[in-house]
C-alpha cells in the first residue's frame, strides 16, 4: 500500500512539475529590476525600493499567477500575463508607478515566453 501512495505522490509530483516548467515566471528579483531600471537611479540597489512588508508583498502577487497555473491549470499566456498585471495593480507593493510595472512584468513575461510584441516589419503604418 506505501508503495502505491508513492508512485501515486511522484505522478502527481511530476505532473505539477511540467505545468509549472512550461513558462518561466517572473522574480522577486527580475521585477525589482525591471522596476528599477524603469523609474530608479541605477545605482541603488534594487531592494532599497521596498520595506519588507512590501517585499512580502510582491512574493505573494508574484507567487498568485504561477498558482493559476499549477494549481488552477491556466496554461494560457496571456491569461497568466493578466494575473500578474492583476497581482500587482492590486497588491501594491511600491509606492509609486504599480500599474505601469505590471505592464512591464506582463510584457516581458510574454516576450520570455516566446510572443513577439512588435507589429510586423512591412505593417503600412497609416492603416
């Protein structure tokens, strides 16, 4: 009977494993970055942009979309791009620019994801 409960905990294991391996979600760090490099001086250290009830705070808006995910079976991209804009809009973990970090985390998620965000190259600008 331990024997079929650990295969049956390694196949779930497994299972939980190639869902969440298909995208790369965004970092505590990587947000702190693309935050930084966005509106900071580029000589603080990214950190410095938040208190560590804050810093808390991004862990878990961040953790939010990888949960859709893994738990909840999103595999959507841009459904998970929208959870992340949503985690941090609403969490608010910097003082200022939240809404237009979301966007920033979204997009780069896409574009680590593989979508190209650009219009095409031969696109006529005037239609």
């Amino acid at each position: 009977m331990n024997t079929i409960l650990l295969l049956l905990i390694e196949s779930v294991n497994e299972q939980e494993q190639t869902i969440t391996q298909q995208y790369r979600f965004p970092s505590v760090k990587s947000v702190l970055t693309i935050y930084q490099e966005s509106f900071g001086d580029p000589h603080d250290d990214p950190a410095a942009y938040l208190e560590d009830r804050d810093y808390s705070r991004l862990t878990a808006v961040l953790d939010r979309a990888q949960n859709q995910n893994m738990y909840e079976g999103i595999t959507d991209l841009s459904t998970l791009a929208a959870w992340l804009m949503i985690g941090i809009t609403e969490g608010h973990p910097f003082g200022q620019w939240n809404k237009t970090t979301a966007y920033y985390v979204a997009v780069a998620f896409l574009q680590v994801a593989g979508y190209d965000l650009l219009p095409p190259t031969d696109a006529d600008p005037e239609h």
